[in-house]
C-alpha cells in the first residue's frame, strides 16, 4: 500500500512567480516536475506515474497497429544531409562533435533513422505494409522556453512511421493512426478536436492535428457545429455577401488622398468601410537553391487582400515556396515604383505562371469577383477608385490567402466558426516519398520493377496529453485545483485519515484503504500527522479524482466520498464504500473505453 507519509510528494502553498499557465503552476505545486533548467524538467515521483499510465495506454493501442522500436538520439550529419533537413533544421536542432570532429545532432524526430532501417532491410512488396513506432525522448533547441511542459527543450513523444507500396496502402495506415489517435485521447478523458492542418517542414501532403482547445495553446483553431475544424494555417469559411460601390466612370480613378496612407485612413477620409479596399502586402522570398536558375535567389512576391482581412503567411509560404520577408524600400520603389502607404496592383507586372520568372502577385479569393474597389495608385498621395479585378489588372493566381474570422459560416455546413487558442496534442502526416526518395529507399513491386515506399508521420506528445487534462480541468476549476481522469491520474483514489491520533479512524482509514486495494483500486493512504485542511488541499492540488475522507462520521458508520471529476460529495456506509468507489471509476473507465470504440 502507498502511504502518502512515507513518499516523496513535495506540494508548493503557493506556485513560483516565473510559472505562467494554470498547468504549469499546479505541475510543480502539487510536485509532479521541478525545473532543472529553461525547456529542461524532472519528473519527480507523482509526474512520473502520470507519464507512465499515458505511455501505457499509447502503448496499447499502437500495438494494435504496429511494432515498437527504440532508436537511438544522437544522429549522425549524414543522415540528415541526405534527407536535406540538417541545413532546413537551422538552430532548432541541437548539433555537437565527437573527439574526432565528426558533427553529430540529437534527434527532434527519426524520419532519417526510420527510412535508413528501410532501405538496408526491406526489399520486396511482400514485406509491406510497415508500421513502426517507439516512445522516445526528443530534443529541440527551443528559443523561448515557457508555459510549462508545453514549450520545452526536451521532451518525450510517441513517434510512428508507415511505409506503403502505393498511395492506398497509405489511406489504408494514415486511417489506423486516426482511429488509434482517438482511441488514445478519449481514454486518457480529453475532449479533442481533429484539425485539417499544415504539414511545414515535415512535408507531405494531407495532415491532421488533434487539438485540445484551452487558453494556453499557442495555435489558433477554428471549428464548427458542422463538423468542420482546421487550423488557422488552413482554415477556410464562407463570407457574406457584401454590396459593391456603385460605379463613378468604367475606369480606375485618382483620388487625392493627401497623408493618408493605412486602410483606417483613407476610410475615413473617403467615408468608405474597408470591405471596400484593396489592401497590398509586399515581400521578398528567399528561393531555395533549386529554383535559383529559373526564378532567381530572391523573388517578389505581392498579395492584394479586401481591406478588412489579414494574410495568413503559412498559406503564403505555401504558394510562395520560399521564407519570407517584407520588402525594404529599395525593393518597393523597384518592383511598384511607388512609396508605401500608396501601393497598388494598376501597372503591376505579374509574372504569367507561379512557376515562371517575376513577381508573383496573388489576389484572395475574398476579391474574386468584387467591383469599384479603392486600391493604392502607386503615386504618393493618391488612391485610385473604380479598381475591378481581372478587368484592370490580373494577378498570376487567385487563392486563399486570408485568416478567417471567428462568426464566419464554415464551408461545408454553413454554421459560425468558433475560433479558439488550443494545445496541440498529437499530428498524422501523409509524407508521400519525401524521405524514401532523398534516402534512396526502394523495393520490388508485383513485377519485380524497383519502386519507392510510400510513408507517413505520426507524434503524440506524451507531456502534452498531461498539461491538456490539467488545463482543461483547472479551467473548470478556476484554476485553483484539477482532477485528472482515473485512467492517467497518480492514484485513482486517495483514502485522508483527518486525525491520526484517533485510533478509530485511523483504524478506518487502514482497513478502507487495503479493501480498495484488494479490490484493484490504485489507492493512495493519507496517514500524515497533518491537519485535515492541509490534507484536503494537498488531495485537490495533487489531482486524484476520487477522496475518502474518514472523520467523525465514522461514529455513526460513514465516510464522505467525493468525486471531483463531477463536483459531488455525498456520505457512504463504511460497509459500501469499497464498492461504491470501485463502481464509480469501473463505470468511468468503461465509459471512455466505449467512446474509444472499445
């Protein structure tokens, strides 16, 4: 039996002052973690049986699906060379040398190591489909380590890899990593949302995120009532109609506009709402080396966007195919021969095609189709009125290069976008043949003809599963307490004696405590000379979903039980306690196994 007297559990009055987020205040106050250095955290005893009971369930459900592997963190530079990634990495990765110089990295992911096992082993169909999987420790030289356990330097991830024959053999893995990502989530009790998203410097093509929304998530995601969800990098919706100023000539028109340069200024100078406006976004993209020779080391690249609306640069940097970075002055006057605050798209050379020389002007879809909107002239102190897309200039290409707005309809059924911070907790990727291609990955199909597997890419932060549960409890919670699941929480039930020095129930409390035990309750026995209050206080800080309190009840024949998942408390017969605790987490785990599908 666990004695809380005898163990290790460091609890905190009060959180340290440079804790930020609700996790990461009740993390070290109820001693799971202590900090060893910025992004680097211990797992003291009660964190560890929380990691421990997540890996466990992860574990499960992924052997339904694949093989566990253990490979190694420390990468030698050539693996990542081939790959391409070590120089794409940049200082996320951290890099060091052996006594001969060698340079070597530790691992942030093992697409590299994974696709080197596959190509020195698999060499025919047959041995297809893969699926393989390890529980590791990650490493990512994070630049701002904060909120917790959720930016950090070192953290632990489940990490999986698919290779398929063919693209089917992919749907066939990427839809058995959906189905056993849900089953994880809803088990460890977690409301999740499945988001559409980018898939940046892993590749690919289809990704998904699972998300949980909380106040402490860096991402921003949208969803619906409908079913829609996707995050901000490919979130689309429908717009409303809007009205479009009634013609003055069939022309675009100069309007001095003297000192007004934003989209707020001139509105209120020519009384129109933004709706009404083309607003220019101008960068330069910094090409990869293999488009150097056909485009150039550094390509202009202009968005027109309606006034009101923001550039989402994820989308952007999709089209554009390269980082990017506002143009300076020189670069403005050379490309619109006009300052800022007056650019516009009329006299504009946009290059014919994404993939031929010169700017590349990109219109948002939101302007497709709108009439008589007010745009830069490219002449200091003047705007044009009357500007008519496609009529007066044309772009190389129309897409969505918007944000969203939260209370747009979502495109496939029309209900308001909720729009909201959420924490990202596990991420499936289609990679396609990225890595098997650079790697020189092959094996031979049906007609003995060499071909190259096709792969996929699948995390779950392990650390994030448990900051998630937290913080979604502690929002419930005003963020002063939390209750963890009973399938991830330390202990499932915690048995307080409120005196000790009363034989009676102390002798209660002993006897309650072994028949949970005996019944596979995983119980925790509070048998500390403290007084109750403090007792109660630890028991709610360290998040233990079920409490037995034995006080003076037990004169007439009771105990207090309460279920702090669902905020009751009600007094039991000591002769029933056993069981009614024991029903209580049975039907709790069953049901979120049901959900599961299980």
């Amino acid at each position: 039996m666990h004695r809380w007297s005898q163990l290790f559990i460091p609890t905190l009055r009060e959180a340290p002052a440079d804790a930020e987020v609700a996790s990461h205040k009740l993390l070290l106050r109820a001693g799971y973690v202590r900090q060893l250095g910025a992004g680097i955290y211990s797992f003291l005893f009660l964190g560890n049986r929380s990691i421990n009971k997540i890996v466990a369930i992860v574990r499960e459900e992924m052997n339904r699906i694949g093989q566990e592997f253990l490979l190694p963190t420390l990468h030698p530079r050539e693996l990542w060379e081939e790959s391409g990634r070590w120089t794409v990495m940049g200082e996320n990765m951290f890099r060091l040398k052996d006594r001969k110089g060698a340079d070597l990295c530790l691992g942030m992911t093992h697409e590299e190591v994974m696709t080197s096992i596959a190509r020195n082993e698999l060499r025919s169909y047959k041995q297809l489909p893969q699926i393989w999987y390890q529980i590791q420790t990650k490493f990512r030289d994070e630049p701002r380590p904060k909120s917790g356990l959720l930016r950090v330097r070192q953290f632990i991830m489940k990490d999986s890899y698919s290779f398929d024959i063919d693209d089917a053999g992919l749907d066939l893995s990427y839809n058995k990593h959906d189905v056993a990502y849900r089953r994880i989530f809803t088990r460890c009790g977690l409301q999740f949302v499945a988001v559409d998203a980018d898939s940046g410097s892993m590749g690919g093509s289809q990704s998904q995120e699972f998300m949980v929304y909380t106040d402490a998530g860096e991402d921003l995601i949208a969803s619906s009532s409908s079913g829609y969800a996707a995050n901000l990098e490919k979130a689309t919706s429908q717009l409303a109609p809007v009205e479009d100023l009634a013609p003055i000539s069939d022309n675009p028109e100069e309007v001095h506009t003297p000192g007004q340069r934003t989209i707020e200024e001139v509105g209120a100078f020519l009384n129109l709402a933004p709706v009404h406006q083309i607003k220019t976004m101008a960068y330069m993209a910094e090409l990869p080396a293999a488009d150097h020779a056909k485009l150039g080391k550094l390509r202009p690249v202009v968005v027109f966007l309606r006034g009101d609306h923001s550039l989402n640069e994820a989308k952007l940097l999709a089209i554009a195919g390269g980082e990017l970075r506002p143009m300076v002055a020189e670069e403005l006057e050379a490309t619109f021969k006009a300052p800022a605050g007056y650019l516009g798209p009329i006299g504009l050379e946009a290059a014919p095609h994404p993939k031929k020389p010169g700017t590349l002007v990109i219109l948002d879809k939101a302007l497709e189709g709108r009439t008589n909107l007010i745009a830069g002239a490219n002449k200091e102190e003047y705007h044009l009125r009357n500007v008519t897309p496609m009529r007066d200039f044309k772009p190389t290409l129309v897409a969505d290069v918007r944000n969203i707005i939260e209370g747009e309809r979502d495109p496939i059924g029309g209900q308001p976008l909720r729009l909201g911070k959420a924490v990202e907790i596990g991420h499936i990727f289609k990679l396609g043949r990225k890595y098997t291609q650079s790697m020189g990955a092959s094996v031979l199909n049906r007609d003995g003809k060499e071909v190259t597997p096709i792969m996929g890419s699948y995390g779950i932060g392990i650390e994030r599963i448990l900051t998630a549960a937290i913080e979604t409890s502690a929002a419930a919670n005003q963020g002063a307490s939390y209750a963890l699941h009973p399938a991830i929480a330390p202990f499932q039930a915690v048995v307080t004696i409120t005196n000790v020095g009363d034989a009676a129930l102390l002798a209660a409390g002993e006897q309650i405590a072994a028949d949970l035990e005996s019944a596979g309750v995983d119980v925790l026995l509070d048998d500390r000379d403290e007084r109750a209050g403090v007792k109660f206080k630890d028991a709610d800080l360290v998040g233990i979903p079920y409490r037995i309190n034995i006080g003076r009840g037990v004169a007439e024949g009771k105990v207090e039980f309460l279920d702090r998942l669902h905020n009751l408390a009600e007094d039991v017969p000591l002769d029933e306690i056993t069981a009614r605790v024991s029903s209580q987490i049975t039907s709790t785990l069953h049901n979120s196994l049901s959900a599961a599908g299980l």
